[in-house]
C-alpha cells in the first residue's frame, strides 16, 4: 500500500502526534471501549503532569476502558485519568481552561448493543459546550454507515460550516470512493 494513505484511525493518530505534547490536557468525549483513551494518556501523561478526561454514556464503555488502561499504564499515570459514565452533552467536571484537544469518536460501541449510539442532538450540544471551555484543537471521526450517523454527520457539516472563520479553522476529509466509511473533521482554535 501507498505509504502517503491513511486510513481514518492513523489519520486522526497522526495529528494528535503533531499537535499533543507531554503535560497537555485532553478530553476523550467517547471513550467506547479505550484505544483512543489509552493513545491519548501514552502521548500526554507524564509522573508531574498531563491529564485526560473521559465520557461515555455506556458503563459498559467505562468498564472496558478501565480495563485497558489498567493493563498498560502505572498507578500514577491512572490518577492522572478521570472518567465520567454519563453522555458528552456537557463537560461540567471540566473546570479549568487549558484544554489541548477534544476528540469525539461517534457511533457506536464496538461488539455491544448497535442500537445505542451517538445522535446528532447530543453530538451538536456537546460541540457547542467544547467550545466554550476554548480548547487549542477538536477531532471529530464520524460513521456514516448507518441511519443515524448520516443524520448527524449532515448536521455536524452544516454546524461546523457556520463556525467564524477568524476563530475556528475546520477541515473535512473523506475518502469519497469508500461508501459510508468514516469521516473526520479537525478543529483548530485561530484564538489560542
């Protein structure tokens, strides 16, 4: 294979690599079962500093990433995570303001229950409320393989296009010859 393709998981890697540093501040809004999770404390954690914060509304989610995190990083790295079983609608626990990153990865739970999954009304009050906490970056991977995740992948693009170009600048790409094979949006915040 071409080494200049990426598929949508080394893709989104690839910019969390070049925009994400030791001590840096993320948010995983969904958490499904902690790869991203787990990505994400590898890169920014540290024994002084570095914190991520989790979401999912599945416990079952919470549950498998615990699991994931607890077999490859340290105790003190696992007191630098804190995850919230509830939706991403809203980030409450997040009190401070140096957020790197926030990343979404929409759908649904991989080998649970595929009728839970994210929806557009939820996804939509969730980018609203990350952009009040003034976040450096946000990366979204959007599933357009189902009903639903047409839906909100539409709604999304028509959010994300309405952003104030002098304070956000948003990417879409898609791998357009791929029928409804994920899409990413990136985020960058012009006013840090």
């Amino acid at each position: 294979m071409n080494k200049g393709y990426k598929e949508h998981l080394s893709y989104i890697q690839d910019f969390w690599n070049d925009v994400l540093n030791k001590g840096d501040h993320v948010i995983d809004a969904t958490v499904g079962n902690g790869y991203d999770c787990l990505y994400l404390s590898q890169r920014v954690l540290n024994e002084n500093s570095g914190y991520v914060f989790g979401y999912d509304v599945q416990k079952t989610a919470i549950e498998n990433t615990i699991k994931r995190l607890s077999k490859t990083l340290t105790p003190v790295h696992l007191k630098r995570i804190k995850l919230f079983s509830k939706s991403h609608e809203t980030f409450d626990e997040i009190e401070e303001e140096n957020i790197k990153l926030i990343t979404y990865n929409l759908g649904y739970l991989p080998g649970s229950d595929k009728t839970i999954k994210t929806k557009a009304s939820t996804t939509l009050n969730s980018l609203k409320n990350a952009i009040t906490l003034k976040p450096q970056y946000i990366s979204i991977v959007s599933y357009s393989g189902h009903a639903e995740g047409r839906i909100e992948e539409a709604e999304l693009l028509a959010f994300l296009e309405q952003l104030p170009k002098n304070q956000w600048t948003v990417s879409w790409k898609r791998w357009i010859n791929r029928f409804f094979f994920p899409s990413v949006f990136l985020l960058e915040n012009r006013m840090n």
